[in-house]
C-alpha cells in the first residue's frame, strides 16, 4: 500500500541492477527532440509521459501498470517513450532560459528548469497540468488520441495505447 509514495527503486543508486529488465527504464528516453527524430526514423508514435519525481501515482504506473508483459511489451514494440519531468528543479542551460515567455492565455513566466520547460509544453501543447498524463503523438506532433491520465487497470492502459497506434497506423 506504500509502495507509491517512496520513488521506485530504479531511482536509487542502489536499486539499477535490482530492476534490470523488469520495467521500461532502459527505453525510456528523457530527450524530447531525441525521441522524436527517433520516432520519425523508427516510423513509430510517439508516447509522451509527462511525469514528476514527486508523483506518487506516476510510481504507481510504472510498477504496476508498465511492468505487466502485455503492457510492457506493446510499448517496447510500437512506441518510443519519452518522460517529461515536470517538477525537475535542475537549470536549463542559459542559453534556453526565458525570463518573460508569454502563454497562450496571456500571462508571462519564466522558464528556467527543466521542469519549468515540461510543464509549460504540457500545458500550452495538451491544456492540461495533471500527472502522470500519456500522451500519443505522430511524426507530425499530432494527437493520435485522447490523453490520459492515472490509470491503474493495464488491460484499459494498453486499449488506450492500441487506440492511438491504430489511428497513427491509418494516417
């Protein structure tokens, strides 16, 4: 019953070959540009995970939900899979912080970590501030499907990823 509320133990230093091969870590790529270019040479869609180190059913998701094969497996085959922290506190490089960046809404604010960057995409791309959040994109940056949110049933988690890779295979 605890188990969400301390970070996995792929997030210990003491916990990496604990966990090798038991969950979606070593797919997992933290690099938005990078697991699009990957997406577009792969001709996969893209699932998004926008996650936070403090979100207790982000952890939830990723043990109980990611780690069940049919779950695990479709994701390995027909996603590239990146994790969008959104409350990262480490600073963007100088050069991509924004001191005044204006939201669709109107207001400004700055951008200054990487946490800073993932929540402002999120909520300016997917008008939605909520974790953890899957989202499903296309080569185009296209929405393949409704977002989603928490959700701890695999067997609904994976007819969510089918949805969206069957609408990214008919386009």
């Amino acid at each position: 019953m605890l188990s969400g509320f301390p970070p996995p133990l792929s997030y210990s230093i003491y916990g990496k070959e604990n966990i090798n091969g038991k969950g979606l870590e070593a797919n997992v790529i933290n690099d938005y540009d990078k697991a699009l270019q990957m997406a577009k040479e792969q001709h996969k869609p893209l699932l998004i995970d926008f996650t936070g180190w403090a979100c207790v059913n982000c952890r939830k998701m990723e043990e109980n939900v990611w780690t069940q094969p049919e779950v695990y497996n479709y994701i390995k085959e027909n996603f590239i899979l990146v994790s969008l922290y959104v409350d990262d506190k480490q600073k963007l490089p100088v050069e991509q912080r924004i001191n005044s960046y204006k939201t669709k809404e109107g207001d400004t604010k700055e951008i200054i970590t990487i946490g800073d960057k993932w929540a402002t995409f999120e909520a300016e791309n997917v008008n939605q501030s909520a974790q953890p959040l899957y989202v499903i994109l296309n080569n185009n940056q296209q929405l393949m499907n409704t977002p989603v949110g928490y959700t701890p049933d695999a067997k609904e988690y994976k007819a969510w990823l089918q949805c969206g890779k069957e609408t990214f295979d008919k386009k």
